[in-house]
C-alpha cells in the first residue's frame, strides 16, 4: 500500500509545487506594473527605418491601477491649438491633427505570466475599432523601464512602446 501511495504522493507535490510557482509568477509580475506610467517613446519601423509615431518628445501616461483597471493617453507634444478657443467650431484640418496625434483607451487589464504579456481588455478608446478588442502586448520590464509591443493599427506595422515609471 505505502509503495503506491508514494509514486501519488510525489506527482501530488509535483503538481502542487507547478501550481504555486505559476500563481507566484502571476502574483510578482502585476504588482511590478501597477502604478504611473510616463511615455519615454512611441517608434514604428518603416522600410527598414525608425521613426517617431508621434513626433520626437511624445507625451502620455499609463496607469495600471491595482484593481485591474487602466488607462493610456498618448499624443505628439506639439499639437496646435484650436485658433479660435472653441472644440465645437474647430476645422477639419484642426480635427485631423488632434487624430493624428493622439490615442486613448481604458478598461481592465491582466498579465500573461507564461506569455509575458500585459493584456489590455479595452472598453473604449479614441480609436473605435478597439472599442470591446482584447489585445495582448509582449513586454519586458527592467528596472523602471517598461517596454512592449503593439498590434499594426493605424495603416503602420506593429510599434515598439517604452514607458518609464513615475516615482
């Protein structure tokens, strides 16, 4: 009886062991991400060159919450102003910069431990085809520097995104 009861007893503590080692990995990597985010730069490769998505010195901000909910805003640093103060009598020219330089979206988020990806569920965003898109980012984090991928969108092919943490 106990020489079966071994062979059980091993796989039990094989299992168990797997199983905590996975719900820790899941446990240490939300907590890395979760706080304030400022954007560091937003590149896209174009016929084998780097370029800026949104014009040198991008602005944004991503907050992770601890709740699983976030936020990202991201947009050029020189974006005009409306030249007569008013969003409702604004031109299309003006409106077409204001889209062309910015991206926001919401909604909840969950980390990917064995894929080491963030995974955004996006309620919302400037850009409505990802309205309801759950949409997974490759990332690396080192240090207070936190780096991922996104999908092609926007006619571009994927970008590479960096965010450095607020403190």
């Amino acid at each position: 009886m106990q020489r079966r009861l071994k062979p059980l007893m091993s796989a039990a503590t094989l299992i168990l062991a797997t199983c905590l080692a996975a719900a820790n990995a899941v446990a240490q990597s939300v907590p890395d991400i979760v706080g304030t985010w400022s954007l560091v730069s937003l590149t896209v490769v174009r016929s084998g060159t780097a370029t800026e998505l949104l014009g040198p010195h991008p602005r944004g901000q991503l907050i992770f919450g601890n709740d699983g909910r976030y936020v990202l805003l991201v947009l050029r640093s020189d974006l005009p102003k409306f030249a007569d103060g008013n969003r409702e009598s604004s031109t299309a020219q003006e409106n077409k910069a204001l889209v062309d330089g910015s991206v926001a979206h919401f909604g909840t988020y969950t980390i990917d431990a064995a894929r080491q990806s963030i995974v955004f569920h996006i309620q919302k965003s400037t850009f409505p085809n990802w309205d309801g898109e759950t949409q997974r980012r490759p990332f690396t984090l080192t240090g207070d520097r936190l780096t991922y991928m996104t999908p092609g969108s926007f006619g571009y092919g994927a970008s590479t995104v960096v965010w450095q943490r607020e403190k």
